[in-house]
C-alpha cells in the first residue's frame, strides 16, 4: 500500500505547551455556523451568591423559559459538577478556585458548541469571578448578583446547611468561617433582590436581560 503522510497543519497550531492535539482548523462546524443553526447567541449566564440565595430557583426557571421558547440551554451548577468532574474538592480558598476554573472552562466548551449555559455557583470573590470571565472571555460572560442577606439564607435553609453550620458542622462555610464578597460596581453584575422580589418577578428580571443577549441577529 501507498505509504500516504498526513498533510502538515500550519506549525503555529502546534505552539505552545498546551497545544490541543485536535487543531482548530479540522473542526467541522464554526461556533458562527453552530449559532446561526441554533438561532441563538451563546452566552454564559453565572449566577452567583449565598448558598440559599435562589441561585438554582432562578436557574431552573430561566432555562425551562427558554426552552419553551426553543432556546437549546444548558445548566451547570455547584452540586452537580461537585460530584462527579468535581468530586474531591472541599471549601477551603484553593478548592473553591480550582471549582471555579474547571466550571468556567466547561461553561466555555457548551458556548462554543453555540448553547446558551447558565451556571450556578457561589462564586463568593471577587477573583473567582475575574478567573471565570477571563475563561469564557468577558463579551459571552454575563453576571447575575442573586442577592439575600444571610440571616434571610439561614431562615429559607431548605437543604439544612445553615442550621448545620451554626452548629459548627460544615467547615469554611460560606458567610460564617469563609467570606462572600458582593460584587464591585466595576464588575457589572445584574443584582437579582430576591429579599423582595418574588421567584416569578426575579425570573422576569433576568428573562429580560438573558433574551437581549442571546437573540440571535441575522447577517
Ligand atoms: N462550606 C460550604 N460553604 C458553602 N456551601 C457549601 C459548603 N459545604 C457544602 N456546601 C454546598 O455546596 C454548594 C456550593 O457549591 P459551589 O460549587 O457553588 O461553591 S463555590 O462556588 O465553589 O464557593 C452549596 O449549594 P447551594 O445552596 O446551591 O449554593 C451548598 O449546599
Ligand atoms: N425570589 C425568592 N423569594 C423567596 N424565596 C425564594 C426565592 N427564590 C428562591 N427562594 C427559596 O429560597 C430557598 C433557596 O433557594 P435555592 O434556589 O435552592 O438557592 P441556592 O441555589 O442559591 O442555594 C428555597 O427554599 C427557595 O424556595
């Protein structure tokens, strides 16, 4: 048999230490072309704020919305990434920052795959955030501030956490032994009060503020 040597792709898509094995240009389909058959802008929506905020309340509503309205989402949050592509990550500083980026690096594969993704995560620093903005790249990250005072957190507690953490039985737990820094009004974060908006107008709030982004323009 004819002894056929590949063709040679352009050696800068070789450069670098991570350099992807797979290179750009045998990639079937653009992000663009992916888009234009989806009908949608991907955007990642980062939810963030206090365990018991309203985080995956919201989450859940928005993307049943937005599949009712033939969107194709995708969701990601905290408790699920934490046990399986996350498992064996605690609380301390560095665990949550190594969450961060392997969830944001995700939240990025599903938007170039052109799929509108929101995640769910407490996101408590400030740095934690700038890390996930600077992996999905700062035009498809989109900031939602899911704001409730802890004391309101600690009342809802469906999960039990609080009452658990008071009782000195969840190490670093956040807003108690580990901090949540609100977001800088540089960051520009879409605030979500669910202290006094109900779950149906905070979803209405971040409904309006997602479609804007994602509807899809044609050339
Ligand atoms: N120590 C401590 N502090 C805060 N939260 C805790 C802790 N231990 C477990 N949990 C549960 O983990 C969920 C938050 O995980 P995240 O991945 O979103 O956290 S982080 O963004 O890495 O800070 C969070 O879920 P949500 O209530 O959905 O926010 C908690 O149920
Ligand atoms: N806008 C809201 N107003 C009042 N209570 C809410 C609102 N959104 C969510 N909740 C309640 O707060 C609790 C925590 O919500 P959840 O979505 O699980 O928060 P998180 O994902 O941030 O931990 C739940 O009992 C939920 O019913």
């Amino acid at each position: 048999m004819k002894n056929v040597s590949p063709a040679q792709p352009p050696a800068a898509a070789y450069d670098g230490p991570g350099a992807n094995i797979h290179p750009i240009f045998e990639q079937v389909l653009s992000r663009a072309e992916k888009e234009k058959r989806l009908r949608q802008r991907a955007r990642v929506i980062w939810l963030f704020g206090l365990s018991g905020s309203g985080k995956s309340t919201l989450a859940i509503a928005l993307e049943r919305r937005l599949a009712a309205e033939g969107f194709t989402t995708h969701l990601l949050d905290g408790d699920n990434l934490r046990t399986g592509l996350n498992r064996g990550l605690g609380f301390s500083d560095a665990d949550r920052t190594e969450n961060i980026r392997r969830a944001a690096e995700v939240a990025r594969l599903f938007a170039q795959a052109g799929i509108v993704t929101i995640a769910s995560f407490i996101t408590p620093f400030r740095a934690l955030r700038d890390t996930a903005r600077g992996i999905i790249g700062a035009a498809d990250f989109f900031p939602a501030y899911v704001h409730a005072s802890f004391e309101t957190c600690a009342r809802r507690d469906p999960k039990g956490i609080y009452a658990k953490a008071a009782a000195a039985g969840v190490a670093d737990f956040t807003g108690r032994d580990s901090r949540f820094e609100p977001p800088a009004p540089d960051e520009e974060a879409l605030f979500i009060d669910t202290e006094t908006a109900s779950p149906e107008a905070a979803l209405g709030q971040l409904h309006a503020a997602v479609r804007a982004r994602i509807a899809f323009v044609s050339e």
